[in-house]
C-alpha cells in the first residue's frame, strides 16, 4: 500500500517536472503565447497534497497552477494545448496557462487574483456540506494571498461554519520580486498568525514529499472526520522567474547563493534517493517510469502543436450559458 | 387581481424558488434578522431552515466567492446587500470570477448566483448609501443585469433571475418597495432582457429604468393633458437591453429622452443614445436628450439633494422643450405638500 503511494507519489513529481521544463524549453520557439508561472522546485507540495486527496475531492489554484493540475491527475494535453491556445485545450483556448480546469478528476479551476479562488473553495465547501456528502475541498495560494482581504473572511466564515476545507499556503518567499521582508512583518510566521483566526493549522518542508502528504494525509482525515478547515503551510522555493522560461538569479531581487541552497533541496532528488534508500524501487525501475513520462510529455506537446486554433466566429455567443 | 407590494412580491418569489427547487439559497447581512431586509426575506428562514436562510459575517468579497463557488456544485445562492454601495467590496469576485468562469474555461462552469442590490435616493443617504451604479455591472460582459419597477416585475424577474445559468445583478429600488400592483398568485417568470412598454404615443420615446419609470408615469399623466402623448419604455433588463423594442419605437416617434437613476457620464442612458444614434440616425428628428443625476456624489442635505434630484417636472420641462412647447412641469404638478426626499408619506427613514 505505502509502497504504491511512493511510486505515485514520484510519478507525479517526476511529471510535474517534465512538464514544466519541456515548458521552459520551448518557450521561446514561441508558441506558447500567454503568461507562464512554472512550478520547478515546487512540486513536492502539489504532489504531497493531492496524494492525500481522493478522485472526487475538489481542487483550486492560483496563478501558478501547473503543478495542482498535474498533481491532481488534470489531463496533460488539454493542459499544454491551452497553453498552446488551441481548441483542443482545457478552456478552449480561452483561458491560457492561469485557467486551467479539469472537471473529471475534481480540478475545478485555477484563476490570476491572488486569493481569488480562496473564497470558492469555502463555496464548495458549503455546497457539499448541503448535500451530506463527506468530499474535501483543497485550495493552493501563494505566501502574498495572506496579504489579501478575502483570506481572512474566508478563514473566518470556513471556521465559523465548520466548512470542510483544505487551505495550503506554499511559501516560496516571493511576490513576483518582492520579498516577505517588505510584505509582513519579521518573525511573524504565516502560520502562527493564520491560527490566531482560530483555524486548526500545521505546517512543512515542502520540498520532502513525503512529509507534505503524511501532513495533508493527517489533516484531510480530520477534516472528513470532524467537518472542519484545515490550514497548512509548506515551505518552497520556485527555481525560475516569476513568470516565463528563464532564471533570474542575476536581476538582483535574490541571489544565486539563495537559489543553489534550495536547488540542493530539490524535492524531485529528494524523493528518488528516498526510495532508492528504501528500496522501495530500483534504478531501473525509476528509468522505466521516466522513460514512460518523458514519452507522454512529448506526447502531448505534439498534441498541442497538430491541434487547431479555435475561430472566432461566434465565439461571443458563448459569454452566457443558454 | 390581488395587489402586493413591490417588497411583498420579492418575499414570494423567493419563497416558491426555494419551494420548487432545494438548491436555492438565500443569505446576506441581516436577511433573517426582525426587519428582514425592508420585508423582502421575512419568514424566510421560519419556512425554510436556517441551512438555507443565513446571516453572515461583513464579508462581501468572500461571501460573494462562496456563492460562486457553492454554485459550481449545483447550488443557487441569492444575496443580499442592503444597499449597492457594500456590494462594491465584492467586485473583485462578481467581476474577474462570477462573470468569467462560464466563457473563461470553455463553457464548463455555470455560475447561477442572483445578487441582489438595493439602491435609493432621498433622507439623505447620501454619498456612499444610495448609489445607482448599474452602468458598472452593465460594462461587464458575463453579467446579466435587471432593475425591476412594478411588483409584477419583480417577482417575475425575480424568479427568472434565480434560474437563471448566469449570474444577475438584480438592483432595486428602495423608493419602489412600498409600490402595489397586480401580482398572480404561483409561479411565472419574466423573460430576463424584454423591455415593457408602459404607454404609447407618437410624440416621443421615454426610455427609463426604475424609479424614474414612476416619475415618469406621473409628468405623462399631466403630459397627456396638453395632447403630448409618449411611448414609455421600462427596460426592467440593463444587460441584455431590448434594442428592438427601443428602435421600433425612435423609428415611429423620431424623439428619444433616457431618464436614469444614476449619474450620467458613462451611464446606461447615454449608451441607449448612442446605440440609437448608431441604429435609428436617418429617422431622428431632434437630437436625443438624457435625463440623469449630475456628474458629483450624492449630497445629504435635503437643501442640497432638492436640486440633485430628477422629478416630473423635470421631465415634463425637457418633453416640452424637444417638442417646442412651453410647459412649466413645476407650475403644473402639486405635489401636496410632500417634502422631495421621500417617495411618500409611507416612508420616515431611517433608511
């Protein structure tokens, strides 16, 4: 059991990952024309935390979103063909890298607002608590969606009313340049402060996996089992810019020493050498699961690439649902 | 036929919404407290539970996102703010999310949420507690948005609202509340975006929203008296507009007046104009004119929002001046006494 959850648990990890840097690799052939916040160096709290979820709980995400969509099992192709901006994709076309959506394995949206999807999940939340039924709504923010007004009513109405949801803080120390110095005060943690709302909280080393979905594993049973919101806080850092395909350690709002500490801390590596130690798989076990993903990545950018570009033309009509 | 007030008819649309279908929801600040919003939720929670009428917290922004989101699992949320101005706390959800997620993921998502808004003027609400910005929720594609003016209206809106797959920004009036008129009894349901044409004429073409359909009523009456005889057009729908019926009209009478409750730059009166102008130049005999408030805050003052203000007289002023007569609506109307502020003796605040 705890072994095939590993090998799933890496699976995603290694997906995530590919999935990203094919990204980062073929941006500037400029195909993919819309903003792209990659994951890299993220992955192990998205992997971690969908691990613990089931098929018909309920995910959001935010700007950077990739990585909750892969994790949560979100169909690859239509993702890289939104991407692409293609009829094929997610959304249609519609939506782009930020707008991911795939109904079929619970990933009900990611949106650009920072916070934005906060107070959907308690929605959700609510709409599930109406129908009696025992799913978990998960929602992925950034350390900056703290800053924002909604997270703290939607806190503040989830504990109130004992809403059923998951709320994950990746701290990855950066609003686009801006770092937590100038945004919150020093030594306050996230978390500390969220639980002062009253919200059972906990918090991480994103980059091991494994201890992210032992934690969200813990707190999504509590939550399905006392029918009330659970906050986390893991501890991340992204590897490339803001927003595209490139490093920016040389721009001057982080340094290079920073980047290599973390990059040290790669989740992904982590994690292999974890189950190499274990035993849990071998070397060329892991080989054959890269080479099978490696293979369904390229897939599906060849997918994107043939797929055709959605026309115009009576594209208005579908602003309203009839 | 039975009469209801406008206030009375929101209350039972509600209650057979919530009777024939068990999504329906209703919450907001204060909907289940003793005023029961002016009346329009009263009982609500006795007949329905307290799972579906609820109370919440001053979070319009995340309480508008819960309804977004309780609504992509098959829930119809109703909210309330009591005034327009604290649904402005909530625009970031109302515009990038409830009225994105149907286009922006490829038609995936429906976002059936009725938010309702009630607007005003008068007893010095002043600046921030009786705003008429309906042209905003109007610039957003994705909304629909209506502003009822007869109780028949706005239970059949309302209805059509609440089942509606989009979201609607349902806007009302406080100075309607009180007013009576015909409602039937059950269920029927006013197709959201069809105008309803109050009186017809061949002088003119009114067209106008709200209150200011009640003025114009009114400055008609006295009108009629000096052989001027208008067609009157209530929108009851901002988005979609019923351009069809508005153009039939300029087409006929050759004279258009807009009459809105909010100011008029960027207004819905002004862009009726301008489609009007876009549509119907060649039949157009005089230039158009609109009627709205003046490009500044509310003032609170009675002494101030006299003059704020658009009445009768005011239109009956500016119908006689496109038709070249000379009618004084001030000298013409006696409003017996009634002090401006108020929408009749009915009403003594406080809000």
């Amino acid at each position: 059991m705890e072994h095939t959850l590993k090998i799933n648990l890496f699976k995603k990890l290694f997906k995530i990952r590919t999935v990203e840097e094919t990204i980062a690799d073929k941006y500037t052939e400029w195909e993919m024309r819309c903003p792209t916040h990659l994951s890299t160096g993220q992955e192990g709290v998205a992997a971690g935390v969908c691990q613990a979820l089931e098929d018909d709980d309920f995910v959001f995400s935010s700007h950077r979103s990739h990585a909750h969509y892969i994790a949560k099992g979100g169909d690859i192709r239509k993702m890289i063909a939104e991407i692409y901006g293609k009829s094929t994709g997610c959304s249609a076309g519609r939506g782009g890298s930020m707008h991911l959506i795939d109904k079929s394995v619970g990933f009900l949206g990611s949106t650009s607002i920072v916070g934005g999807t906060i107070p959907l999940a308690a929605g959700v939340a609510l709409s599930v608590k109406l129908k009696n039924s025992s799913q978990v709504t998960c929602t992925f923010f950034g350390d900056a969606a703290v800053e924002e007004g909604v997270f703290y009513e939607t806190i503040n109405y989830a504990v109130t009313n004992k809403l059923p949801v998951l709320f994950i803080c990746e701290n990855n120390l950066y609003s686009v340049y801006s770092p937590l110095s100038v945004r919150q005060p020093e030594n306050r943690n996230i978390f500390e402060m969220v639980e002062g709302i009253g919200i059972s909280v906990d918090h991480g080393n994103g980059n091991d996996p494994w201890e992210v979905f032992e934690k969200s594993r813990n707190a999504v049973g509590k939550i399905r089992e006392l029918q009330i919101p659970i906050f986390l806080e893991f501890s991340t850092y992204r590897w490339r810019e803001h927003c595209g395909p490139f490093f920016d350690n040389d721009i001057g709002y982080r340094t290079e020493t920073e980047f290599l500490h973390w990059k040290e801390k790669d989740p992904l590596q982590f994690f292999e050498n974890m189950l190499l130690e274990q035993r849990v798989i071998d070397e060329s076990q892991i080989q054959s699961i890269k080479a099978g993903i490696i293979d369904e990545v390229n897939e599906a950018f060849q997918f994107a690439h043939d797929s055709d570009f959605p026309d115009f033309t009576g594209i208005q009509n579908s602003v309203y649902h009839s | 036929m039975r009469k209801l007030k406008f206030s009375q008819a929101i209350n039972e649309a509600f209650e057979i919404a919530m009777q024939i279908n068990p999504n329906v929801i209703c919450y907001g600040l204060g909907v289940d407290d003793p005023k029961g919003v002016f009346g329009t939720t009263l009982g609500l929670k006795e007949k329905f539970g307290k799972d579906r009428v609820f109370d919440t917290p001053a979070s319009e922004n995340a309480m508008t996102g819960i309804a977004i989101g309780a609504s992509l699992n098959g829930i119809r949320p109703v909210m309330t703010h009591q005034r327009l101005d604290f649904s402005l706390l909530s625009m970031d959800q109302i515009i990038n999310n409830a009225a994105k997620f149907h286009f922006m993921f490829g038609g995936q998502h429906t976002v059936p949420i009725t938010i309702r808004m009630i607007t005003g003027r008068g007893w010095g609400q002043g600046p921030t507690h009786s705003q008429n910005l309906q042209s905003i929720f109007a610039h957003i594609p994705g909304l629909k948005v209506v502003m009822p003016t007869t109780a028949y209206d706005a239970k059949g809106l309302l209805l059509s609202s609440i089942f509606d797959d989009n979201p609607v920004i349902f806007i009302e009036h406080r100075w309607l509340h009180n007013l009576e008129s015909d409602v039937p009894e059950g269920d029927y349901r006013i197709e959201i975006g069809k105008s309803k044409k109050i009186s017809d004429g061949f002088d003119l073409t009114i067209v106008s929203m709200s209150y200011m359909t009640v003025e114009a009523i009114h400055a008609l009456e006295i009108l009629k008296k000096s052989d001027i005889h208008c067609d009157l057009i209530d929108i009851r729908s901002v988005k979609p507009m019923d351009w069809t019926t508005i153009f039939h009209s300029v087409k006929k009478t050759g004279r258009l007046l807009t009459l809105d409750t909010g100011v008029g730059q960027g207004s819905v009166s002004s862009d009726i104009i301008a489609e009007v102008c876009h549509n119907c130049w060649s039949s157009l005999k005089a230039q158009p004119e609109r009627l709205s408030l003046p490009d500044m805050p509310t003032p609170t003052s009675p002494s101030l929002t006299k003059h704020f203000y658009r009445r009768s007289e005011d239109i009956i002023n500016i119908v006689s001046k496109m038709l070249g007569k000379d009618l004084d609506g001030y000298a013409l109307i006696d409003r017996d006494g009634l002090p401006h502020d108020v929408p009749g003796d009915w009403f003594k605040g406080p809000f």
